[in-house]
C-alpha cells in the first residue's frame, strides 16, 4: 500500500494569483505616478466583518483582487486602488502590491508608488522572480527621479505628519519623499506646542527642516469616551493619538477630534481645552466613506469641514456618508465654501481653490487691472422716429416692422484697485426698418381747367442706419464673491452713421397701376448721432478670462438729417390727354426729404468675453 505523500501547502499570495485572471502585469512595464498605501485602517473591514479563518481571508482578499481588475480595464485607477489596498490589507501580495503601486503610478501619486514597489523588493523579495525584481528596480530608478524628498529633524521624538498623513515617529531612519510642489508638515508632540510649516519640495532636491518645539507652559485635559467604540482610533490635531477611551493632556485652546473603528466613525468635532480643567468630549459616529483629501488652495489656508476648524491646506481621512460643508479662507483672497455629498464612491480630493482678492490690504500699493473685451448683441428699438415712420399718422401703413440689427465691438477699461473703471469701447451699429404706407390725393387734369383726378400713391420704405460706433465712459463693479460681481455702466457714444431709406412704390386710380419713382431715393446721407448708454452687467470670472452679460438701454438725443428724396415720378408711362389717368400725373413732393431719424430709445442686451493683463 502505497500512502500519498502530504503536498505542501502554497503562500496565500499563490494561491491568490493562481485564482485570478489577469491578476496584474508580470511587471510594471513603465513607471507611473503612484501613491503610497494609506495608514493601516483607513480602508479595513469593520472587526465584526473580519474572516474568521486563511480560507475566508483568502476569499475575501480574493474577491477584492478581482473587483479591482475589473476597475482597472475600465480606467477606474482611484477605485481600483481602494480594492487593491483593502485586499492588501487582508492577504499582502505581491499581485495587489504590484496592481496598488501601478494604480498609484496612473493617479499621479509617485511617492505612494514608490513605496510600494519598494515594499516588493523588502517585505515581499523571496516570492519575486529575477525578471520581476529587475522590472521592480526600473521602476523605482524612474520613479525617484521624478520626486524630492525632505529631512526632518527636531528636539523630540515626536510624530511627523505631512499633508495629513503620518509619515512616522522621529527620528526617522531617512529621508521622506515627497511629489514635487508645496506641502504643509506637522511635528506632534504631547506636551509641547505643535511645530507647523509650508515646505516646497523640488525634482531630485533634497529639503531640509528642523523642527524646533517649545513646551507648553500649561496644559488641560481632555477626556472622550463612547461605550459603543470602545477601542476606535482616536485622532486629535490630524494625529493618531490612541484609542477610546481616551485622556489626555493637551495645550489650553480649541483642538480638532475623530475617531474611527473599521467603517463607523466620525467627521471632525472641535473640544475646547482650559488650563487646569477636564473637558469631556462627545462622539456623533455613523458610517464612513472611503478616505477623501480636503486641499486648500493656496496650502497656508485655514480649512473647516462642518464648521470644524481642521487646520492649514490639507485635511485627510474619512467623512461618514452623507452632506458636509467645507470652507477655506485666508486673508487677501476670496472665501470659498463647497457642500458635497458623500456616499460609498467619494473618493479623491476635494479641492477649494482661492481667488485673489486684489482689494485686500495684504497685497499693498496695488494698481489697476486693463481689459480687453469683445461684446456683441441685438440691438433694437420700438421706432426710428424717422419722418417715414411718423407720417403713418397721416398715411395709412401696414408692414410696420421693429427697427432691429447689431451692435458688436470691443471694449478697453482700465479698472482702479476700488472697482471704478474708465473704458473707450469701438464696434459698429446696424439698424434696418421697413414699412408700407399709402396716400389718397389728387392733381390737376392736364389742358387746364379746375378738375382734379384723384390718384394714389403707395410706398415700401427700407430704412437703414449704420456706422462705426464709438463709445466713452465709466463703470463699477461688485463683487458677490471670487468668481461673480455685478455692476453698472454709464456711456457717452457717436455713431458715425450712414442713413438711406430705398423707397420705392406705385401710383393708381381706379383703372390703372404704374410704378413711380423717387429721385435720390437711397442716397446716403452721412451724420453723427450721438447717444448715452446706461447699463446693468453680471460678470463671471475664471482667473485672467471672464464672460458677462448686460443690458443697456442707448437714448439718442438729437434728429437725424434729412434724407435727399425728392420729387415723385410715374416711370414709363404716356398721357393720355383726351382720356387722362394717373399716367398724367405730374411730379410731385410726396415724400419729399423726410428726416432720417429723431430723437428715440434702443435697447441692447449683449454679451461680453474679455481678457484681464
């Protein structure tokens, strides 16, 4: 009888890689932008949801593993993330470690990648192959080319915290790397006052900080306790100070708290410590999201979530599932309030950037913005209150249309530091009008004698006024908040119009119709027609470029010249004498230099894009 010798049993990670297709790239082909893997906890399963046993933690790791491939085919790199993480968490592997780092790569987080495929090379080099490794190595060679990193050192032994995540306990065994840009670092410590500061880090450069902390001079204390949490990470000041429940000594002042346990935990409530005295703090615990960063932008901004002062620049860290409010401010910008709602797919950053309040003291002695715009809009008026136009009064008319057209230029102001404005704007004005009108009136019967014949003259008027526009003035703007301000305009303009009315018509009676003719009838007669434009405008700006809309309402305030029509003619027609009819008509001053224009209203709605230097 033979008996079977026993199989040795594979490592979890085997196991999990040989289950799952598409586990992950048998190596990173390129580095890519990845970040480091969030403190332990901020993505674990709830303790009373914890496997039981390896097969149920394989299962579980497993199915995480596998959700996230699914994500990341699609592109989904941020949720792909979260899954690779969770299931790191539960069965670390080389597969999820390698997916996580690649992740992190495409989001643009190098330094989080790095640390990862760090990790493969430490905690999990014996289950790596040689081409693997070498792979691995690549990477991290291209990686660390494209981050800076930062040295701290201080008088304690206290925790570093960068842009809200816990970077370790001083002394560190090295230096931190950090992406290129600006970052906000803590320096923790109880009993002493918090060391905080805005450090930039450069490509390939090396920063260094030593952080100097001072003891507190006094202290209170602080006590938070829930029996529902007993065990929760407590967080105070954006540290991982312990677990409920809690007491501790504290600097006298408002300071900021959360606790956590698995997905149940808080959003960040404010404790108020006095010198001497025991505060107690209370806990409001509900479901969590995933972990989200708050940014402020610039970092030196002060942040509240929920009214809850969280700090400088940068919170991080899980909200419960639901609306919250956050808030950034900073003197010599605007303040920016955003309200989102939370739910089980928030992930990312939340950002609030600041736009520049130049009013603001903090900037000085400031000078004046210029602008350039280009406007446009439909210009139009109830009438022209040209001759033509009036004399429907005598005549009767029909076809009466509302004088309409075009007014577009572009606009120069000069804005002072107060919000008054001085602007020259250059475009062109088209207005057009048509009519119908009709005259019953009578002349002579040709060979002499008293009888008159009766005859009726009908006419199409098309009225034109156009020209190059030029407008001076003034304005002052409002500002509603950082990107919205409204305001008003007041202009005093000309326009260098050409005016023409192409009439043409016919005469008749009651046997015959003929066409008749107006001599000069469309000749242009050229003038100046000055006018003054108030105007209401609300204008939207997104950094140097803004879009408005206004309404301004132009009076014209003087007539238009006479246009040069004269003497109405029958076209082409033989008199009859023996048997006259409208052929005999004479010539005659029918509409006989009829003023262009008056005095009227037009009303211009129009919108603005512009440009600020």
């Amino acid at each position: 009888m033979v008996i079977p010798r026993p199989r040795a049993r594979r490592p979890l990670w085997r196991a999990l890689a040989a289950c799952v297709l598409a586990a992950a790239p048998a190596s990173p082909a390129r580095a890519q932008p990845a970040p480091a893997a969030p403190a332990p906890g901020a993505s674990s399963e709830p303790p009373a949801a914890a496997p039981a046993s390896a097969d149920e933690a394989l299962a579980r790791a497993k199915a995480l593993f596998q959700e996230g491939n699914e994500l990341r085919k699609i592109g989904d790199f941020q949720r792909a993330l979260e899954l690779y993480l969770r299931s790191r968490q539960i069965v670390a592997s080389v597969p999820n470690t390698l997916n996580a780092a690649f992740c992190l790569d495409q989001l643009g987080r190098y330094d989080e990648a790095l640390e990862l495929y760090e990790a493969l090379l430490t905690e999990l080099r014996a289950d790596l192959g040689e081409p693997e490794r070498r792979s691995v190595t690549s990477a991290i060679t291209a990686l660390r080319a494209r981050i800076g990193s930062v040295l701290v050192s201080s008088n304690v032994d206290g925790l570093v915290l960068i842009d809200g995540r816990s970077r370790g306990r001083l002394p560190l065994a090295g230096p931190i790397r950090l992406l290129p840009g600006d970052h906000t670092l803590r320096v923790v410590k109880d009993g002493w006052h918090t060391f905080e500061r805005i450090l930039t880090v450069r490509v390939a450069e090396a920063t260094s900080v030593d952080a100097k902390l001072e003891p507190l001079a006094s202290t209170g204390r602080l006590k938070i306790e829930d029996e529902r949490l007993v065990g929760a990470d407590l967080t105070i000041d954006g540290a991982l100070l312990g677990q409920l429940p809690w007491e501790g000594a504290l600097a006298p002042g408002p300071h900021f708290y959360s606790v956590r346990k698995g997905n149940f935990g808080s959003a960040p409530r404010e404790a108020n410590v006095i010198a001497g005295q025991l505060a107690v703090a209370t806990v409001e615990a509900g479901p969590l999201g995933e972990e989200v960063r708050v940014v402020a932008q610039p970092l030196s901004a002060d942040l509240t979530i929920n009214g809850v002062p969280v700090g400088k620049g940068q919170w991080r860290g899980a909200l419960p599932l639901g609306r919250h409010t956050f808030e950034a401010h900073e003197p010599g910008y605007f303040a920016r309030t955003l309200r989102a709602t939370v739910d089980r797919t928030t992930t990312g950053d939340i950002v609030l950037p600041l736009a520049i309040d130049d009013a603001h003291p903090r900037w000085g002695r400031r000078v004046g913005i210029f602008r350039l715009e280009a406007a446009a809009g439909y210009a139009f008026a109830s009438s022209l209150e040209s001759d033509a136009e009036l004399s429907c009064g005598s005549y009767r008319c029909s076809g009466v249309s509302r004088p309409s057209g075009l007014l577009a230029g572009v606009r120069g102001s000069y804005e002072f530091p107060i919000g008054a404005a001085i602007e020259l704007t250059a475009g062109y004005l088209s207005l057009h009008t048509a009519l119908d009108r009709s005259l019953d009136a009578t002349f002579a019967a040709p060979g002499g004698g008293a009888a008159r014949l009766p005859i009726r003259y009908s006419f199409h008027d098309d009225i034109r006024m156009a020209g190059v526009t030029v407008i001076v003035g003034g304005s002052y703007h409002h500002a509603l908040s950082s990107w919205l301000d409204v305001g008003g305009a007041l202009g005093l303009g000309v326009v260098l119009a050409e005016m023409r009315d192409e009439v043409t018509g016919t005469a008749s009676d009651a046997r015959r119709t003929v066409a008749v003719a107006v001599s000069n009838a469309g000749n242009a007669v050229r003038s100046a027609a000055p006018f003054a434009m108030p105007e209401l405008r609300l204008r939207l700006k997104l950094g140097r470029l803004s879009a408005s809309a206004g309404l301004g309402v132009g009076f014209f305030l003087v007539d238009g010249p006479p246009l040069e029509t004269g003497n109405t003619y029958v076209v082409g027609a033989e008199c009859d004498e023996a048997d006259p009819t409208v052929d005999c008509a004479p010539g005659k001053k029918v509409v006989f230099e009829e003023l262009a224009h008056g005095t009227f209203t037009m009303f211009f709605p129009n919108v603005a894009v512009g440009y600020r230097f």
